[in-house]
C-alpha cells in the first residue's frame, strides 16, 4: 500500500515520526486534536500514542488509506477514531481544540478549512516551507519553530478573536 512518498527507513523515521513528535511537544493542553488529512496517519498516531487521553481524529477522505489507518488505530489499541469522509461533510457541530495538517495540497484552502473546524480559542498546527501562507496574516498569533533536520517550519496558531 502505497501511503507516503518517503521510502527510506531513517527518513520515514526522521520526517514522519520525528516531525510529528516535534509537533506534539509543542501542543498545548487539549481535549481533542483533528488531523486533517492524515493520510498515514501523521501527525494523528504519533500524537495519540504520546497523549493517550487525548481525543484523536483521523480525517482522511482515501478509502485505501481510511482503511490503513482503522487498522493501524485497532492494532496500536488507540483511542482515536477515523473519519474516513472530507472534513467539509463533518457535522458543523464537530469542533476541536487543535487541528493539525501534514503535506495537505492547496494549503491555503486547507488551512481555511481548518479554521472552520477549531473551537474557540482553539490552535492550528501544521508543517509549512519558507513562508506562512497569506490566509493567516492580520488576526492570528502566530509561532515558528525551525524543524530539526530540515528546510521546513512548524507553525503553531491562535486565532486572535472568536471566528463563529
């Protein structure tokens, strides 16, 4: 099954479960964490299994990969569950305080999408390149940290004001 582009052992180390376990130490206290199109599972399972009171949800709208990750969260005897739809089909009432995006395409409209499913007072995390992207300019609280090993970021955000 064909989940991630990365092949090489140390990499698949290094850039999906470093990179997600990076991420993790930098959350702050929460009860439920969205990881928006997790594919193989990154940064969901690695989150779950460092936080295991934490609510996961798996978003991933792949049935291949859906079905990858209901049996990695059997296997690993998690207590995060998979949506296995498009976020946009979510109930509107479904809200999180942290939504995490990983290698998503058009990160713009993601990230758009994301806002739209933090509780108030919530926090996006997601891994960007040299340049945080123009959607969150103006009303967000923004940090960046530098990835170990890589050209790449971590932005953690805060919405400055309710976006209801």
């Amino acid at each position: 099954m064909s989940l991630t582009s990365v092949r090489n052992g140390t990499q698949i180390v290094q850039r999906h479960f470093g990179e997600s376990l990076f991420l993790a130490e930098r959350l702050p206290s929460a009860a439920t964490f969205l990881d928006l199109g997790s594919g193989a599972g990154f940064p969901g399972i690695p989150v779950a299994l460092v936080y295991p009171g934490l609510e996961v949800t798996l978003a991933e709208s792949q049935g291949k990969k859906a079905a990858f990750l209901r049996e990695a969260v059997s296997e690993l005897k998690l207590s995060a569950t998979v949506w296995a739809d498009r976020v946009e089909r979510m109930p509107a009432s479904r809200l999180f305080d942290i939504v995490a995006l990983r290698a998503v395409d058009r990160m713009e409209a993601a990230l758009e999408l994301a806002a739209k499913r933090m509780k108030s007072g919530g926090t996006l995390a997601f891994f960007a390149g040299q340049s945080t992207p123009d959607v969150l300019q103006g009303s967000w609280v923004i940090r960046e940290f530098v990835l170990p090993r890589s050209v790449g970021r971590l932005v953690v955000a805060s919405h400055r004001e309710s976006h209801a």
